[in-house]
C-alpha cells in the first residue's frame, strides 16, 4: 500500500515538473518575440558552449584556462539577460522553472550522491496515510467528546460496577 501511495506522488511530481517546463518554453516564446536581444543572448551562449566543446575535443591542454574565460563570459550575458526582463517590467527570475518546492525541485528527494526523502515527500506521505487511516475521524471522536452516558447505569454480569463506572 506504501509503495502505491509513493508511486502516486511521485508520478504527481513528475506531471507538476512537466507543467511547469512547459510554462517555461511558453514564457520564453513570449520573451524572445517581444525582447529581441534575449533571442541573441541566448544564441550567443550556445555558440559559445559549442565552441569551447569543440576547442576541448581539439585542443585539451588549454581547457582550464578557456573554461574560466567561457564561464566569466557567459556570466556577463547572463547578467545581461537579467537587466532586460527587468527593463522590461518582468522578474529577473521570469525565464527559470518555478518550483513548488525549491529544496528537491519537485522531485521528491535531495541529496547527491546519497538520496534522501525531501521533507515535502515525507508530509505528503503522512498525509496520504493519514488520510486512508480514517484517523482523521478523530476530530469527532476523541477523548474531549467522550459521553460516558452512553453506556448503560447497571452492572455487568458477574460485577458489582456498572459499565459507565468502568469507562470513567
């Protein structure tokens, strides 16, 4: 029963990522037509990551120093990039996947290499459990609203109390 509850959310958190992935792609069309120079941010990095790919398959021994330039330059763009959104009345977060929970990023887990349970997984598994418990009934029956009247005044057979005595 577990691993069913388990499967069911973790096939919930893949349909939340998808979701959210495809609300990306649609923010990034949206993006690149009204905001040109974001189109040519984002072409220019990935031209630039295709060259240093090729620059590490030709030339090995200079990959550092090329990395750390590559990098220090996409950063730039990237900065870049994030000026314009907010320029343009947007968040400089706008073109990221928004996640529901950013500690696992809606995966259910985190940690590397080791996996653990995200805290999020943990309570919604408690939830579902506690949900198909019927523990959830003891809202309404619980100690606060125990009526002892309920049970009858006369003794039990072969006892001198009555059934109410033993319940109080």
């Amino acid at each position: 029963m577990r691993g069913l509850i388990l499967k069911n959310i973790l096939s919930e958190y893949d349909a939340i990522r998808r979701t959210e992935v495809k609300a990306l792609r649609q923010r990034e069309q949206e993006v690149m037509e009204a905001i040109p120079e974001i189109t040519d941010i984002r072409r220019t990095i990935i031209e630039m990551m295709a060259k240093r790919s090729r620059d590490i398959i030709q030339n090995p021994h200079n990959a550092a120093q090329s990395t750390t330039d590559l990098e220090n330059k996409i950063k730039e763009l990237k900065i870049k990039e994030k000026e314009l959104l907010l320029q343009h009345g947007l968040p400089e977060s706008y073109l990221s996947v928004k996640y529901h929970c950013p500690r696992c990023k809606d995966t259910g887990y985190v940690g590397s290499p080791i996996k653990e349970k995200c805290v999020c997984l943990t309570q919604k598994l408690l939830e579902r459990t506690y949900h198909i418990s019927d523990i959830n009934e003891l809202k309404e029956q619980n100690f606060d609203t125990f009526d002892p009247t309920v049970f009858p005044d006369t003794p039990l057979e072969g006892t001198r109390l009555p059934q109410r005595e033993y319940m109080v």
